[in-house]
C-alpha cells in the first residue's frame, strides 16, 4: 500500500512517500503551506496512487493537545473533507521528529539544514510508522 505522510508547519508542509508491502520510505519535498495547498496534496495522492495519508501530529512532550495540534487538526478537517472516501487517513504522533530530523543533518549548513527538515521530518514521521507494523 502506498502511503503518504505530512509534517504540517504554518509556513511549509514536509512530504514523504513510502510503501507498506516493501516497507521504504523516502523523502518527497515540500510545499509551501498557501491557498491551494489541498488540492497539491490531492494531486500527489492520485499520482502517486496512495491508499493512506498520516498526518503527524505535534503533542506536547506530556502527549497533550497544544496550540500546535488544534491547527493541524483544523487542516486535516478541510483536507479530510476534499479527499475521496477511500483514502484512509490517520494522524501520528510526531513528538521530537524536528528535533531527530535536525540531529540528521546537523553537518550540513544551516541554510540546507532549514531546506531539508521539514521533508526529513516527514520522512521520520514515515518510518517510525512503517516500523510500527
């Protein structure tokens, strides 16, 4: 199954593609979060024909609901409302993903750093899905 995996951020949206039968993941890219942002990610899961969309969900270290959550939550809403009933979609608890991603690419300048991380950051997101199953 393809699956495709979101790390929401207020300015960009991170992206990751992976595949539950052969358990890869791989960075994608990312968006810039404006008008037109939903129909961009619907356009990539008819191309990419994914069957599952995770979204990662930004919990407090104590796993609460911040600010942070209820935003993505709003966005999965409109985004749940405009995708086709068969795509499933779930949201992932992605605490500390930021943290890992930037740990990854700590030897990099900071300018590629800030480029990369939010698509890294989905890519984690992926995996640690990937290996929960």
């Amino acid at each position: 199954m393809k699956v495709l995996a979101l790390d929401y951020g207020s300015k960009r949206i991170g992206l990751a593609l992976g595949d539950t039968s052969l358990n890869i993941a791989s960075p994608l890219g990312v968006f810039e979060n404006r008008e037109g942002v939903v129909e961009k990610i619907r356009n990539l899961i008819s191309e990419y024909r994914v069957s599952l969309l995770i979204v990662g969900l930004p919990l407090t270290p104590r796993g609460q609901k911040g600010q942070r959550a209820k935003e993505v939550e709003e966005f999965v809403k409109k985004l749940r409302e405009s995708l086709p009933e068969e795509i499933e979609l779930l949201m992932w608890d992605e605490r500390y993903t930021t943290k890992e991603a930037y740990w990854l690419l700590q030897d990099l300048p900071p300018t590629k750093r800030k480029k990369l991380k939010d698509s890294l950051s989905a890519y984690i997101i992926l995996k640690e899905y990937l290996e929960s199953l």
